[in-house]
C-alpha cells in the first residue's frame, strides 16, 4: 500500500513538474526600427529584413517579435502609436532591441525625419518605457549602407549612431554598434564583393521586371549574416538574453 501511495505521488510530482515547464512564459524579443530589420512581403523578394533570420539563433525559450516597418523613424514608430501596441504585451524580463536612423536622418520628410536632439528624445522614451516595464532595452546603431566612393565605405547616416552610442554611455544600456560591424564586415568585403549582401537583383525577376539594385535593404544571405552580426552582439554585451543563444 506504501509502495503505491510513493509511486502515485512520483506521478503528481512529475506532472506538476511538467505543468510548470508548460506554463513557462518565454522571453519575447521584440524589433523595433526600420526597413533594414522589417518582416517583408511575398512582393519584395528577395529583399529580406535582418530579423527574418533572428530567431533561428534562440533556444525554445525564446520567441522573436519583430515589429520593425518599412520606412519608420522613432518618430513614426511612436505618432503610428506602434510603440504604444507592444507595451501592451511588454512583460518583465522581455528584451527590445531598438534599431533607428535610417529614416530620422531624412529631415527633408517631416513625417519621419528628426533632428539629433529629437533622435535622442525619443531613444529615451524607448528606454524608459521599456525599464517601467522591468523589460530590457538594448540599442543599435543602424546598419551601414553599401556606400563606396573610390573604393573605400563612406558614412551616410551623419551623426545619428553617435546619438545612440554617446546615450547607450551616458544611460548605462546595453549597445550593439551595427554600423561598426557591418562597415567592417562590407570592408572586408569590398565594393563588388558585397553586393551579394544587398538587393541586387537582375532584370526579369518576377518582383523586379527592370531589376534592382538597391544598397540599403539586405538579400537573403545579407539578412542571415546580419542577424548572425546581432547574435554576436548580444553574446558581447552579455546580458541575460546570451544564455539562451544557440552555439553555431
């Protein structure tokens, strides 16, 4: 009778054990930020948004949420009240990686260029709101452009990175310098070399009949790499998030 009473209640336990591991939340990283990360449409292929490929580098207990859109400035991205709808879900222990810059530099579009001071106004927003959360912000610098002059990779997006890195110092959050990684990743490159990187498709493609060649917005063997540059990263920076990275 013993003997059954201990077996019955190694079975509660181990159920209980395994409604638990079940019940178990997972970490959601959201993307916030443009058209370089953004999920995109059948219509586009092959153009690709790094956090595409984000999600294979996580074990199972952690779920991607890209939220990043074409053509979003952290001005955008608040007004379109886009921010507004992940806070709703944002829980404790959540991680937001925030990627801008792209479309704030284009200060001749009102809808969604910012100046520096208004770039860094809504960086900390971004931060502060996801800290109230108790979630956790990690900042990004844009990535580069495929922007060779004479061979060598020259900046295009001005002094917006150094608002993100000088706030990331200054705020003590945790910062992935995408521009510095890709810009030493398309060096090491080259200018010809890297466009297989880019949106370089030749004419008679189905989603591009007069063809593409587009040195913002990434191929599909572009996206895989720079979300392998983010995975690196987040490794680097070492927070909580790196243990649930996959080794490859």
């Amino acid at each position: 009778m013993r003997r059954r009473i201990s077996y019955l209640s190694l079975i509660l336990v181990f159920t209980l054990l395994s409604f638990t591991v079940w019940k178990k939340e997972k970490i959601t990283v959201y993307i916030i930020g443009d058209s370089t990360a953004a999920n995109k449409q059948p219509k586009a292929f092959p153009e690709t948004g790094w956090g595409m490929e984000l999600q294979p580098f996580f074990d199972l207990e952690v779920k991607v949420d890209n939220r990043a859109l074409n053509g979003r400035s952290t001005k955008s991205f608040i007004n379109e009240k886009r921010w507004e709808a992940i806070l709703t879900t944002l829980k404790e222990g959540d991680f937001v990686l925030i990627e801008f810059g792209h479309n704030d530099e284009k200060i001749e579009k009102p809808e969604v260029g910012t100046s520096l001071i208004e770039f860094k106004t809504n960086l900390i927003k971004y931060i502060q709101e996801t800290q109230a959360k108790k979630a956790n912000p990690i900042l990004l610098t844009p990535i580069a452009r495929r922007n060779f002059k004479n061979g060598v990779l020259t900046d295009t997006h001005k002094g917006y990175p150094d608002v993100v890195r000088k706030l990331a110092d200054s705020l003590h959050i945790p910062l992935i310098d995408m521009q510095r990684k890709t810009e030493k990743l398309l060096t090491g490159l080259g200018d010809e070399p890297s466009k297989k990187l880019f949106n370089y498709v030749d004419s008679g493609h189905v989603n591009y009949p007069t063809g593409k060649k587009d040195d913002t917005h990434l191929s599909p063997d572009g996206a895989k790499v720079v979300a392998g540059l983010v995975a690196e990263g987040i490794k680097e920076i070492k927070t909580d998030l790196a243990k649930h990275l996959i080794k490859k």
